[in-house]
C-alpha cells in the first residue's frame, strides 16, 4: 500500500510539473512550425533552403561537439550534487561552469568561423546539389551563434536545478519571433540572393543570416535575466574544480558520443544531398516536425524526472531510480504513440497544408509530407532512448551510452546507403528518414537491455505491455480514420489540393485522436491516469 501511495505521488507530481512546461513547450512548438512555414514560403525548397539549412545547422552542431553535449548531459547531474554541498556550493559551482563555459565557447567560435569553408565541405561533400559557397557565406554570419547555443543549455541547466522550468520553455518563442519578423523583413527588402556568383553583402542574404543569429541571442539573454531574477549573482571564478575529477571521464566519453552522432550527420547530410534539390531541407523539416510532439510532451517529461533521477542516482535509491525510468517510458508511450500515428498517417496533408505556400509548390510539400510519416515511426523510440541515455549519465556511466548511439549510428549508416543505392532520386529523403526512425528503434531495444544489465529489473514487461496496448489502440485509430475518411474524400477532392488537404488533416486529427485516446481511456490505461488526473483537476477549478 506504501508503495502504491508513493507511486501515486510520484505520478502526480510529474505529471504537474511536465503539464506546466507543456503549456510553454507548446506554444513554442507553434511558434517555430510558423517560423519553419515561413521559412519555406519564402525561400521554397530549393537550393537556397538547402544552404540556408545546412549553414544554420553548423552553430549547434560545433557546440555540441565541444561543449553542448556535455553540458545537456552532465551539467544536470554535476549541479545537483553541487546543491547538495549547499545553497552556497551550488551557486559558486554554477559560476564556475559559466565562467569555464564561456572561456571555451569564444575560442571555439573563433576557430569555426575560421574554418567555415572547411565544415561546408565535411557536411556537403562533392555530389550535393546544394551550393557550397552560399552555403559558407551564411556560415560566416551564422556560426557565431555558437556563444548563444551553448551559454543557453548551461543556463538551462542552471535554471533547471533551481526549479526554474518556465522561462528555459518560454525562451525559444522569443527566437521564434525573431525569426519570423526576419523572414517578413526578407520578404520586403528589394532583389535576390544570388548563386552563381554568391555575393556577401546583398541585403537579403544579410537580413537571413544575421536576423537568425539575433534570434538565438534573444534566446540566451531572456535566460540570463531569468536566473538573475531568481537571486543568482555571477562572478568569475577560475582554476579547477574537484568535482571534474570524478566526472572527467564522464565527459570524455559524452564528447566521443557526440563525434559519432555527427558522423553520423555527415552521412545524413551527405546522402540526402544526393537526392533531388532541396532534400536537404525537406529532411530538416520533416524530422523538425515530427519532433514538436516530442518537444511538447517527452522534453517536458524529461526535464521534470531528470533532476530526480539524478536524485536517485545519487543516493543510491535503485527502487526509485527504476520506477522514474519506468514512469518516463510508459508516459512517453502513452501521450506519443497517438499522436506519431496522426503524423504517419496524415504526413501527406500536413506537407500540402503547410508547405505548398509562397516559393513552394505542391509536388516539394507532398514528398516533404511522406518524409514526415517515415519520421513519425521514430517518436516513441526517439523518445526513450533518450530518457535511457540520460538514465546512465545519472549513474555516471557515459560509456554505455556511446556504444549505444554507435550502434544507432552503424543501422542508420548502412540503411543510408542502401536506400541510395535502391531508390529513386526524389523519394531518397524518404529513405533515410525512414533509415532515422529504424535506428532509435534498436537504440531503444539495446539500451533497455542494457539497463537491465546494469541495475536489475526494470519493469521490462511492465513497459512492454503498456506500448503494446497504446500501439493497438493508435492503429484501431488510423484505421477508422482511414475508413472514414475515404467515404467522404470524393466530395472534397474538386476543391482542389491545398483545401482536400486541410481537410484530410483535420478528419484524420479528429478520428485517430478521439479513437486512440478513448480506448485508452475506457479501458483505464495506468500511464494515462496522472495526465487525466491533472486535466481533471484544470477542469475542476474552472
């Protein structure tokens, strides 16, 4: 009965506080699918979206290289333990990693701005069909926003251990504004980036590249006034910090998982690039989109269990550490599972509703929509493997997770490749996107396994049962969406794509959700309960 009692608290108090970032999450998510529609409109899925996406995609790949991944991965746990010592201790400890942080970041923004041509030419390699020296030039105005990518996951983190979630969630909006006035400003200054020759200073490519890097800047800044806010003072502090020593072969091994994890991106890029113009970005897209349910429910959940597991870790508590991890997978399968199954099933509309505007045109949007239900399949596997992989930096073990990802990262690989050899030009982001989501799948199998090695028992079956009960009900929900829809397309289909489209998507949301949902919920899934518990209790109030 004690056991049951504590669960209860357990489920509850997650689910509070992963509703709250919900909200801001959600808005957030909205916000950026506007900025990425606008994104399109404007510039189309074409060669100059493909440059643009390669060149913003180099700051935070540099920063996950040499700071990023460490910080989302360690910083969590290294300032709960700092807390522990002390309100005191985890302030100093704090200052420290921002003034050690920082010192990092200037020097590797530096060394990259140097070398743009050099990492334009690792990630397209020569068969792209993006343009390589556009691709650069927007490198060159947006690879300082490395400082910005990085000192923002630190300060994150930082905000995070001080039970600050809102602002680190309400953050990413304001760069998302930023983002659409730049587009908007794009749209009204006068001519044309031109290709062939790419000339650095013509204002639209100006307005795109610095208006985007000003974006990630607004980010950073609302988080430091934030933790301001919250009664932190800065203060340089140098020199080594003991704590370093325990975790310093932690952080070797993270640094090497995130090497593998952008090779991996390289063979992405690189292989995408091969396929008809504009894959590049079709890819970028799809898999942004098909990561907004994750952004809005599994980030959520995620940041609330993290400094709890860590708790757990720390204190050696194995029975509550397994029952977060366990909690995480089952909520991740539960509130995911339905909504990946609306993205593979109504991808095609999306990418027509959406992205058929403006520079775009239907044919780009259709292939961007299929590349979107291929990504879908990945979501809930995506999403516990990542809650596995922070599991093990919980219990200081990072090398675990590195030959997870490399095993992820070989799948992924390989499946590139045959996909280029097997299929046509115009369906190649389709295959290795798909090639995406076949990966987390094994990287969720091995990793739960491995988890079973290294703690016990953790409610594998338990879990297991729960994914196969929210998948039974998501498929019932795809197939009445299905059937009723083809009943009524025929009489929406002289309206023409974009309309057949929006009312595709709007049936197929409608029906897979109320199905897969409801059977949940008549036959009283456990995962589903903390969630309606606290919808009930919203409800109750008003």
């Amino acid at each position: 009965m004690v056991d049951r009692a504590e669960s209860r608290v357990r489920d509850t108090s997650v689910a509070r506080a992963s509703a709250a970032m919900a909200v801001a999450t959600a808005v957030s998510r909205v916000s950026g699918l506007l900025a990425k529609v606008s994104l399109v409109a404007a510039l189309g899925l074409g060669m100059i979206n493909d440059s643009y996406t390669v060149a913003n995609t180099l700051p935070t790949v540099v920063n996950e290289l040499l700071l990023g991944g460490v910080l989302t991965s360690i910083a969590v746990p290294l300032l709960v333990r700092a807390q522990q010592d002390g309100a005191r201790q985890g302030e100093a400890y704090a200052q420290w990693m921002i003034t050690m942080g920082g010192v990092l970041l200037v020097a590797a923004t530096t060394t990259a701005v140097v070398a743009a041509p050099l990492l334009t030419e690792l990630y397209l390699g020569p068969d792209t069909r993006a343009n390589a020296t556009l691709t650069t030039a927007f490198a060159y105005l947006l690879l300082p926003g490395i400082i910005c990518y990085g000192m923002s996951a630190l300060l994150q983190a930082i905000l995070n251990v001080r039970s600050v979630f809102g602002t680190p969630a309400w953050a990413p909006v304001l760069n998302n504004v930023v983002v659409i006035t730049t587009v908007v400003v794009y749209a009204v200054v006068p001519g044309e980036i031109s290709t062939h020759p790419v000339r650095m200073g013509e204002p639209k490519l100006l307005v795109l590249g610095i208006g985007t890097a000003l974006g990630i800047t607004v980010q950073m800044l609302i988080m430091a006034v934030s933790l301001r806010r919250s009664g932190f003072r800065f203060r340089w502090r140098w020199g080594w910090d003991r704590r370093l020593s325990e975790f310093g072969g932690l952080a070797g091994w993270v640094v090497l998982y995130t090497l593998i994890s952008q090779a991996g991106m390289v063979v992405i890029t690189r292989v995408t690039g091969q396929g008809t113009t504009g894959s590049v970005a079709t890819f970028n897209y799809a898999w942004l989109l098909s990561q907004v349910p994750y952004g809005v429910l599994g980030v959520s959940l995620l940041t609330a269990l993290m400094p709890r597991i860590s708790r757990a870790a720390a204190a050696k508590d194995t029975s509550g550490f397994v029952a977060d991890v366990s909690l995480g997978s089952q909520m991740s399968a539960v509130l995911l599972m339905p909504i990946s199954a609306l993205l593979a099933v109504a991808g095609g509309p999306i990418g027509v509703a959406f992205f058929s505007l403006g520079a775009s045109d239907v044919a780009a949007a259709d292939r961007l929509g299929w590349a979107l239900a291929a990504a879908a399949l990945g979501v809930v596997p995506f999403a516990i493997t990542m809650l596995q992989l922070r599991a093990f930096y919980a219990l200081k073990d990072a090398r675990t997770p590195t030959w997870i990802n490399v095993i992820m990262v070989v799948v992924r690989s390989v499946l590139c490749y045959v996909a280029l050899a097997a299929l046509d030009p115009r369906d190649l982001v389709i295959g290795v996107t798909g090639a995406m989501s076949v990966s987390f799948v094994v990287g969720a199998i091995t990793g739960q396994i491995w988890l079973h090695l290294r703690v016990g028992r953790v409610h594998t079956r338990r879990t297991l049962v729960g994914i196969t009960r929210t998948l039974a009900a998501s498929l019932l929900g795809c197939g009445c969406s299905i059937a009723v829809l083809a009943g009524l397309r025929s009489a929406f289909e002289p309206a023409g794509p974009l309309a057949n489209a929006w009312f595709s998507l709007g049936g197929h949301t409608v029906v897979v959700l109320a199905v897969s949902f409801g059977v949940l919920a008549i036959f009283r899934a456990p995962e589903l309960k903390p969630a309606l518990d606290r919808l009930s209790r919203i409800i109750r109030r008003r």
